[in-house]
C-alpha cells in the first residue's frame, strides 16, 4: 500500500491539566508492571490432571495441527547407479525428441539416475 502523508497533527494536553496527565501516564505505567500471575499449589495430585485421559487424546483440539503442513511420508528410495555416458546420452536425447522441455524432477524419474 502506498500513500502521501497531507497533513500532520500532534496533539498536546492543555496547560491546565498537565499534572493530571502525567498522574494518568505514571498509573499506567506502573498497572502495565504489576504480574497478575497467581501460583496454585496443588498437594498429593501426582499429575493426573497433566495426564490425558485414554479417550481423550483424540478429542483434545490444538492449532499445532493447523500450523504444521502434513508433509508426504517418501518411501526409502533405492541408490540409483550411473549409467555410462554414451547410453545415457542416448536416452537424454531420446526424451528431448519426444518432449522439447523437461523439468529435472521429470528427467530423474524418466532415466531413475540421480540428479
């Protein structure tokens, strides 16, 4: 997005109530440093509320799921040998009289040699 910036406005709190203001901004200041955490003790619990239940595993809903990208589990690929040059030259120039572009993904699997 883009813009031109017209006009400027700074805005100043009146004279009269300059003391009131900084009052308001040191409040806020100093609420904004206050934790508000609470800590709860919990005796002879041994963690079975940490613990899911048996069918509950399922039914607990999070975002991690969401956010990561299923990727495709591959399958353990055989080591593929070099052909020699000439043969393999042969079949190169085979796949460029059929086809006139190749992606190099399409090209790997067409001859299975490595990239």
């Amino acid at each position: 997005m883009e813009g031109k910036v017209e006009h400027k406005f700074d805005m100043k709190p009146h004279e009269q109530n300059l003391e009131e203001y900084g009052r308001l901004c040191r409040e806020r200041t100093n609420k904004s440093m206050i934790k508000n955490r609470q800590i709860q003790v919990i005796d002879n619990d041994r963690g079975v509320h940490m613990r899911p239940m048996p069918g509950m595993v399922g039914l607990i809903s999070s975002n991690t799921k969401e956010k990561k990208k299923t990727t495709p589990v591959k399958q353990p690929e055989m080591k593929r040998t070099r052909r020699d040059r000439g043969e393999l030259e042969d079949i190169m120039f085979k796949l460029f009289e059929r086809q006139p572009n190749w992606a190099l993904k399409q090209l790997v699997q067409e001859t299975d040699q490595p990239a």
